[in-house]
C-alpha cells in the first residue's frame, strides 16, 4: 500500500463489486469513467487534486464577484438615496411602464373592442326594458313614496336639537312612552 494513493484508489473496480472499471451505474460514474479511462491510479489521484484546487480557486472568486456584487449595490442605493429615488418610486414607475406596455398590446386592444362591444350590446338590450318600468306606474308611485320618506326623515333630523337616543326617537315615532317600552327602575331599599 502506497502512501501517495487514497484508500479508495488502492481498491479495483472488481474488488468493490462492479466487475470492470468500465461498469457504470449513474451520470456522474460516466463522466468519472470517460475522464479517467486509461489513467493509471496516481494519474487519477493527480487528476482528482487538480480539479479540487480548481474547485477551490472557482468558488473563491464566486465568494469576491459576490463581495464586489454587494458592494456595488450599496453603492448604488446611496447614489438613488441621494437622488430622491426611493423603492416606492422605482415600483410605481415599474408598474406605470408594465400597464403601459400593457395596455398597447394587441390582445389587449383586442379584449377591450371585445368588451366594448359586449357592453353595447347588453346596452341595447336593457335600454327598452329600462323605459318599461321608469314608464310604469308602480315605479313612480314607489320613487314618490321613497322621495318623501327621505323628506321626512330628513327634516325630522335636521330639526331636532334634542339629545334623544335612536331607541327614544323610534318610541316617540311610535307613540309610546319610555316607561311603557323600558321595565321601571328599582329603587333603592
């Protein structure tokens, strides 16, 4: 046993079960198994220790693009901080711009002719039946009576100067008295 190879380098494909080196079993085995085909086990190993410093050096600079990133952006909100620009504002101009935009599609266009012609219609429809019952006498007996209850509650409102309760000015409206709607109060004994 070597001490330049891992524990999982000094075992065969045969030993772990698999038969041949070549014997894949999912994705990542395939892609193992073609970038290592004809290396020998220290090739392997050497291959191994060059991707993770690789691997190290790319998530290192993903870690600076991230720091740098960040940075940028505070420097940025500063900038719109000291232009007045606020995230309310940068939404409504979002949003503003969105309906815009919106709104000048054809299928937008489209919907709204649509609409518009479905409203014409049940217009023309409802016209006629409207002046049916405007015309009728029930209706207008009904307007006349509604006008002059909303009179007088109304000039009943406006003339009062009392300090009456809505259940006092509904037992006045009714002719009775408090005493006769509201059990008598217990005296002290």
């Amino acid at each position: 046993m070597s001490t330049a190879t891992t524990p999982a380098a000094e075992y065969t494909s045969e030993d772990m079960g698999y038969g041949s080196p070549y014997d894949i079993t999912s994705p990542t085995d395939s892609v193992i198994g073609a970038d290592f085909q004809g290396l020998t086990a220290e090739e392997q190993e050497r291959q191994r220790e060059e991707w993770k410093a690789e691997l190290k050096k790319t998530e290192e600079e993903i870690l600076t693009l991230k720091q740098v990133l960040t940075a940028k952006e505070r420097h940025a909100a500063g900038l719109k901080r000291r232009l007045g620009i606020t995230a309310w504002r940068e939404f409504s101009e979002d949003m503003t711009q969105g309906l815009k935009n919106l709104q000048e599609s054809a299928t937008y266009k489209r919907t709204a002719e649509n609409l518009q012609f479905a409203k014409d219609i049940a217009k023309e429809k409802t016209s006629g039946m409207m002046t049916g019952i405007a015309a009728s006498g029930y209706f207008q007996s009904m307007g006349a009576k509604m006008s002059e209850a909303y009179g007088a509650a109304k000039t009943k409102m406006t003339t009062s100067m009392s300090q009456q309760t809505f259940d006092e000015a509904l037992n006045e409206h009714n002719g009775t008295t408090p005493a006769a709607s509201e059990p008598a109060e217990k005296s002290p004994q």
